[in-house]
C-alpha cells in the first residue's frame, strides 16, 4: 500500500547559508507582531534569541529595503540612551488593489502597515462596454494611483484586480455575468497595459474576505463572508487560510441550491440562493442603487419590500446552514449590500441555522456584518499584495538586490 | 489597520543543532518517496545534496530506530561491490485503527509501509449496550492485535478510534445517534484501559477519507469521500488536508438541505439529505444488512427499490452539487455502502451536478466508487496514526532515545 510520493517544492537541505533568510523572516515576524509599537533592538534580541551583533545585521538590512524605520527616540525612567523603537515602513513597499464592479472601477493603495494611502472611483460605467475598454481605463486608474503615491515615497511592487466571478490561473476572468464577460484574461492585458508590473486576478468575495482577515483586530480564523453584491458569492477562511478549492472556483454560494424545484436562475439550474437572495431579488429587477432604497423602503414599513427582505433571510439561511453543516464556520460577517440590510437579515438566518446545523445543538454561529464596508474587496486585493511582502521579505530584498 | 499578530508556536531561530533534525526528515522523506522501490545509500547523497558521511550517520540512526531496513543486496551489472538498498522496516512502529460501527466493532494495524498486518472484527453487538461495555470489548480487541503484531516485531505506537458522529478535542463523541451517546469520553476511557497508549478519536467519514488519501497511488488531493453509513457524512480533503471547521464538525453531508420542506429528520430539521439517500431511506426502516440486499432487489429489477435509488441518486446530486459549488472539489467517492450501489446513483448524482454547480459549465467532477471498501475507516484509523511517525521520524527516534 505504500506509494511513490512526489516531494514538495524547495525541499531542499538547510545549510548555514540558508540561516540568514530564515532569521531574517523570524526578526521582521517579531517587528510585524508588535503592530503600530514601535519595538527595540534589545528586545528584539530577547524575543528571538538571536545575538546582538546579528539583530543589528538584520535590522539595518531592513532600514535599508524600507520594511521598517526608526521611530521617534523614547525616553526610558532611568539614565543611559534613548531607546530608539522600530515600526514597519510608511514608505517602501505598496500594494495595489483594482476592483471591477457592476457599476463603476475602483483603485487603492495600501503601505506596509495595512493603511489606506490612496482610494479612488471611476464614473458609472455605462453597459455594454467591452472588456478592453474596462481594462484600459482601469490601468490608467491604476498608471494614476502608482504616481500618486510615489510622491510620498512609496513603491508599488504588485497589483491584484477584483472580478465578480470565478477566475482561471490567477489570471482569466472565467464568466463574469454582469459584465457578460467569458474566459477574459484580464491579467495579461493588464501585466501589458502596466509595464509588466506583476499583476493577479481574484474573485470579489475571495479578495473582500481576505481583506477581513487580514484587516481585523480579533481572532477571525474560521469565518464565511458573504458577498451582497449583485452576484451573491462567499470567501471561505479556514484556520486563517483562503479556501479556494481544487481550481479556484470554490465559494458559489449564490448557486446552492434552496428549492430544487423553484425560481429559473440565469445559470440554467433552478432554486438558486441568488434568485432569492441577491439585491435584485429583494428588489426587483434593474435596479443599480438596491441597498440604499431598501433600507429606505424597510425603514418606511413597505410590506413588500419587508416580505422580501424576509424571503432572502430566510434562503440565506437555509443555504448558510449548508455551508456550516459542510464547514463547520463559527462566524458568518455579511459583506457589502448586506452589511446594510443586516438588522433585516440575521434573525431569519439565525433561525435556519439553529434548525438545520446538526452542531447548533451544542454550538453556535456568529451572524454579523462584515468591517470593511463596501470597498473591502479593493482593499483586500492590495492588502493582498502587501501580505506577500510581509510574509517574504527576504523576496523583496532580494529584488531590491540589497 | 495594522494588527498585533500571534507567533505561530515554534517559531525560534534555526541554529547547527536544528540541522541534524531536518536532515534526517529530508533523508527519511526521500526513501518514503521510493515507496516498494529499494533506494540506495549513493542515490540518497545525489537526491540530497548532503555529504556521504552525513547520509550515512542519518541512516544508521533509521536503521537502528526500526524505521528503515536494508534490503537483499542487488548486482548491478557492472564489476564492484553490490549496492545494498534501503527501505521502509516492515517491523517497528505500527499504528492502531479501531472502529465502533452500528452493528460491530473492528481493529486493525499498519506498519509504516501501510500494509494492513492485523484485522479482526467483533460479533454482531446487540442494540442498547452501554458505552463503558463496548469500549471494554474494543480495549480487549485492542490488545489483542497489539499482542498478535507483536509476534512479527511490531510495537504499537497509538491508536486512532472512528466513531459515526462528531467529536470534540479529539477525544468526546458529542453524538452518535444509532448507539445513543451524547458526550461520551471515549478516549480517555480507552487509554485508561490500555495502559495511557496514545489514543485519539474522529469522526468515521473523516478517518476513511484520510485512509483514502494516504492510501491512494494517484495525485487524489481534492475530494470529498461520502460514507454511505447508516448514518451519511463526508471526509473533505482539499490540498491533500482533511477539513476538520472550526470546531472539529465538518463534514455533516446528511443534514445538508435537499427539500426545505421535506420529511422529518431525526435531528429535527425537514428535509435533510439523510432522509432521502441513507441506506434506511432507500430500503426501509430496521435493516441493518442493508446494502447487499438492496444490490440483490435493483438486479432482479424490483420497482420499488429502483425508485428508491433513483430518488437517493437525485438528492445526493443536489447535496453534492452544494458542495461542489461551494468547495469546489474535482472527484467525489462513493463510500462503505454506496460503493456498492454506485453503478445506480452516479447517472442521477453526475445530472443534478452538471445542472446545479456553476463550473460545470467549463469543468467536470469525477464520482466513483472509493477504494478501500466497507473497512476504509479502521484502515484509515491506523493509517493516520502510521502517518504521524512518516510525517515526524525524529519525534519517533527521540522518544525511543536514539
């Protein structure tokens, strides 16, 4: 029974040369670990256990890349030198996120420490326009933010666009219905269009869920967000990890089914969450500003408009209780339009789900709108970029051939 | 928005002294690698890099903590002395599986080569015994195949115990409805019984997925492995990890919503895919020899078990195609029972995916029959107990002071 197995990648043997990067990687952790406290050479030297003289090392080849800067000297209570602290980088380093929606294009900046340095909109974009039409006003979106934040010292290093759809090696837009987009590849033409800057491509909910991740204050490491877009879609987090499944197509929730038998969806199937649940359908068809009218409308006391928001809760929930059933999330965060609705969302949700999940009988999920608001996705595509870079900063380093 | 962040454990500067440890798995990983296939001393220090004298040290210490032996010598066809080939020890650690099934118990040992070397199951156990009586029938088989493996060299180093509900803390099943326990101890009672013998326990789906997992000669890294029980789950593996949630509780297939209406389900919900597609669904309340016979009725063409499985392939079609959508999975096995009864269910169940999962559209997933058959959760028992000392053979030498 025993079988040939293939060895992962980089499985080479450690030697001394390999030592530099890994603690390298171990004092920026620390650096990176203290958030906006600045942190001290000495201590440094306590948390990794490293020697003085190779604490310095590193941290001056840190200086030098702008990973980290000095900050502002600390007095301590006794005699002897001010403590100078270190903090990640304001200058440096920057990702950039670009964001394709149903309705307009966005773009945004992040710098090291997860801050928003630059966010900007397009005019509505009128329908039916092609894809390279779209692409090439998002790259000027794009040529504008890079320079934007160069003037206050920051290098955009990567890029990472957000569609409403499923994606292909990290690259082509595989079906994007709104748009009317099929096998895209939004990546290349965007690679192109920016001078070969490295660019990827993820799905909306993928990139918004990753941006609660990486964006939260708390312990969220087992969570669905749920995307209220006009194309309902989930990001799945488990153990802190993106589950993106076997080809990167994971996460249609808005194509459980909820009524086998029930309302024809644009898909082909029938009973889809999405004909239930999506801003379209609480609203009524054609409609662009769903959210903010509902809530107007709820807020006013319209039967209607309360019936539907009742319906779509209650289809989230039955499809959510799928999920946990499947998953086991402890926490639901109700993303984008949803995060609007939710107050009239969570207690139909909550009552599937305390029906339908086996584990409700001893356990239960959390239910509550997502943090980031509207823009989490553009945000999360650059928090994405800047992750990689806190995660390999030897990578970047290297690159800088320093 | 920058965060303070949690170290993971074990995150301390590499120095000389971690080399050794990390050599020795590289060296243990590439004759694992070989799988049947002898490999010898030479080709270890090419596939390596590492120096002879240290490829030698390294498989000395195999050698003499039981986890490699040297095979018969092999001429090669030239002059010179001939090569003597190393592979995995068919005595030393083995690993103990155990399984507590509705209607009997089973155990069974694999050595590291993951060859079953013992199984042995229970007589029928009649219904309503107490949970303190079966896990002393199971600490007796339990060493009795300790004793019996013993005799061909192998020590025991642990034991893994599949149980047909969820389980909390590797260790409490929080419910099993066909035995009628509710936060039920049984790890700590069985190492109590067996003299403080490492013991976890999981969930059956889980344990027959990871048997399938490890045991399987194909890149099988994304599937769901479904039991057909008497109770429905599924084993998720994406990226060759099992998905246990958050809490442990993955997996609850059979409570998954098919018709939100539907029947009654024992676990009071309606419409649960258990009441439609479990093995008593399809051939009636009280049968416990269940699937052979409902083999014997499809092939004599009887209507009304054709009808059934008809109805049990549609609704595992709509459950899966949930899943699919969600996970994106590429294969599903059919497994315990519905191997058996899969050429009757994978029209109906490939329909509903085809119709439902919005990447069928450009892509396929593959349903067969799973491998290892109507014991593939006590094999995958001891199989991933087996696996723990393949994945850390240092921790196995240091604990046998080598």
């Amino acid at each position: 029974m025993t079988r040939a197995r293939t060895l992962p990648p980089g499985d080479a043997p450690v030697r001394q040369e390999g030592l530099r990067h890994l603690n390298l990687g171990l004092v920026f952790r620390h650096i990176l670990s203290a958030g906006d406290r600045p942190i001290s050479r000495t201590e440094l030297v306590e948390l990794t256990g490293l020697t003085k003289p190779t604490v310095s090392r590193i941290v001056d080849d840190l200086v030098l890349g702008q990973l980290i800067a000095e900050a502002a000297p600390v007095h301590g209570g006794g005699a002897g030198r001010p403590r100078v602290g270190l903090t990640l980088s304001r200058q440096g380093p920057a990702g950039l996120g670009l964001d394709i929606r149903g309705d307009h294009l966005a773009a945004c900046v992040v710098d090291l420490t997860g801050t928003v340095r630059h966010l900007s909109f397009s005019p509505p974009i009128r329908p039916g326009r092609r894809p390279k039409t779209i692409l090439t006003e998002l790259a000027t979106m794009a040529r504008e933010a890079t320079a934007a934040v160069a003037d206050e010292g920051l290098t955009v290093v990567g890029g990472m666009v957000s569609v409403p759809g499923p994606v292909a090696e990290r690259s082509v837009v595989k079906f994007a219905p709104q748009q009317g987009w099929r096998d895209v590849d939004a990546g290349t033409l965007l690679r192109t269009a920016l001078d070969d800057l490295p660019i990827a491509v993820d799905n909306e909910a993928n990139l918004a869920a990753l941006g609660e991740l990486y964006a939260s204050d708390e312990d969220l490491r087992n969570f669905a967000y749920v995307s209220g877009e006009l194309d309902l879609g989930a990001g799945l987090v488990l153990n802190g990890q993106l589950l993106r499944g076997a080809r990167g197509w994971s996460g249609e929730l808005g194509h459980v089914t909820v009524f086998p038998n029930g309302r024809a969806c644009p898909c082909g199937a029938n009973g889809c969450l999405q004909t239930y649940a999506s801003v379209e359908a609480i609203f009524g068809p054609g409609s662009v500003d769903g959210p903010a009218t509902i809530v107007t409308r709820a807020d006013a006391g319209s039967k209607r408009t309360l019936a539907a928001l009742d319906a779509a809760g209650t289809a989230l929930g039955i499809a959510l209780s799928d999920l946990v059933n499947l998953l086991d999330m402890d926490t639901i965060l109700l993303g984008g339009s949803y995060s609007l609705l939710s107050s009239w969302l969570v207690d139909n949700i909550q009552a599937e789900l305390s029906r339908r999940v086996l584990s409700s009988r001893w356990s239960t999920v959390a239910v509550r709108p997502a943090m980031l608001g509207p823009d989490a996705a553009v945000i999360g595509a650059a928090l994405t970029v800047i992750e990689d870079v806190r995660q390999n900063p030897s990578g970047w380093l290297a690159h800088n051939s320093l």
